[in-house]
C-alpha cells in the first residue's frame, strides 16, 4: 500500500487507524447490543468502513441501542428512519463503485467511461442485494417481487447518492496525484470523501421515501423466528405514477447538473 511521504499521507493514515478502530466496536457493538437485523448489519460494516468514525458517530446517533430492549423505541424518529434507509442504499451503491474503479482503473478506461460502469455496477448491486434482499422476508419471500418494489426507490436514491459521489471522485481523482489508483491511501481517501458526499445528497430523497412509505428505514432484527414481521407501522404508499416520474426526472436532472459541473474541473471522456 502507497503512503503519500507527506502531512496528507499522515493525516491518511491517522484517518485509517481511527477507521479500523471504529470498525472493531462496531462489529462488536452489533453482535453483542444492538439487534439490527443482518443487511442494516453488514450496510453498518461497509458504511463505517468507507466513512471511518463518521460512520460510527451516525451509528451512534441514529441506530445503536443506548439500553436493552429500547431499540424499536429508538430508531421510531422519522429522522432515524431516514437515516437507516439511506445507509443500507449507500453501502451498496458505494461498494458498487468503490469495486468498479478498482477494476476500470487496471483496464485503463477513460474516466467518463468510468463512471459510466460505477453507476450501473452500484446501481445492479444496490438493487439485488441491498434493497431487494431487504425486502424479499416482507414479499413472502418472493425475490423478484422484491427487486420490482424496490426498482423505483433504489433509482432515484442510487441517483442522488452519485449526485454527491460523482464530483468528488471524478475530480480529486483526475487532479490528485495517485488519486486513481487502488493501491494507494489516496484513492481510499477520496473514496471516504465521495462516500460522505454521497450520504449528504441522498439522505433528503430518502426521508421523502420513508415518509411517503415506499422504503423502509431501519429495523430491528426479528429474534423470535416463528414471529411475522410488524407491518403495522410501515405507511401504505400513496404516490401516483405520474408523481413517482417527476421524482425520477428530478432526480435524473440533478445528476446531469452534478456532471455538468464536473466537467468544468476536468475533462471527461468517454
């Protein structure tokens, strides 16, 4: 791994070190107090992973349990809600990316091109795993019921999320010196600042989600096996086709903007 031989490279690293600790309570945390169930599990691991002690001081805020039993109690704020459904939607649209710029980068693609397989990789692995997955125990275990409900949320929040993501990565990567390149803290670096970003620009899209009730938000996990999942606070969706287009317009919109700008910074080819 390339440490920078500078005050940045040592920030880097100091940035890691405090990410790998987050990490440890993290995982311990969740197997021994807090009972998220395993997606909002594993959407945690990866977003703590990419976001270090932010990550976890979100966590701490929003989803971890402050005493037993009171989980159900303290996730119910619609905020928290919100929180919870943009978290497992990042996770999965950041891995998405992070893995698809690590494989574009040793084909020596063109950045715009780039791009191009980071949005479509993260929003194919966003979909299948961390949003139909989510949801196939609520379709009767149906997957592909699952990925149909789930298409309309996870594009306009996968949208947004590069809304934020997208001029981050593109231009620290292009104008930083080894910012493209995997085996460097730097393109690890700047992965946790388009992370960041992303979580900015896609958490308003889902609060509105949550609260039209076409997404979940977080959830606590179901102990008792033979137990069906309460639904009974999840609101029943009342959007029409024509509001859900304009939303998906909208949001299509906001990131040709975010490309538009970019590309006043540097040069994207396809």
């Amino acid at each position: 791994m390339f440490i920078p031989d500078t005050i940045v490279g040592g920030v880097l690293l100091l940035w890691f070190i405090l990410t790998g600790v987050s990490l440890i309570f993290l995982i311990y945390d969740l197997e021994t107090n807090t009972p998220a169930q395993w997606v909002m599990k594993l959407a945690w691991i990866l977003i703590v992973l990419y976001t270090g002690p932010v990550g976890l001081f979100i966590f701490f805020l929003s989803c971890r349990q402050p005493i037993p039993g009171t989980h159900d109690q303290f996730i119910a704020a619609h905020w928290k809600q919100s929180v919870g459904s943009m978290m497992h939607c990042v996770a999965g649209d950041a891995t998405g990316i992070i893995l698809a710029a690590i494989v574009t980068f040793h084909l020596g693609l063109p950045n715009g091109l780039d791009l191009i397989i980071e949005y479509i990789t993260a929003f194919v692995m966003g979909l299948l795993i961390f949003q139909a997955l989510f949801m196939k125990s609520m379709m009767g275990g149906n997957y592909f019921l699952a990925i149909k409900k789930t298409l309309f949320s996870e594009t306009v929040s996968m949208n947004m999320v590069m809304v934020g993501m997208i001029p981050v990565m593109a231009i620290m990567r292009g104008t930083i010196p080894g910012g493209d390149d995997p085996k460097g803290l730097m393109f690890w670096g700047i992965s946790s600042v388009a992370t960041l970003a992303g979580i900015i620009t896609a958490y308003p899209i889902n609060s509105w989600l949550v609260g039209s009730g076409l997404k979940h938000g977080m959830m606590s996990a179901v102990t008792d096996a033979t137990k069906p999942m309460d639904m009974s606070k999840h609101k029943a969706p009342e959007v029409s086709f024509s509001k859900k287009l304009g939303v998906v317009i909208l949001t299509i919109g906001c990131l040709a903007v975010a490309v538009w700008i970019t590309s006043f910074f540097i040069e994207l080819k396809v």
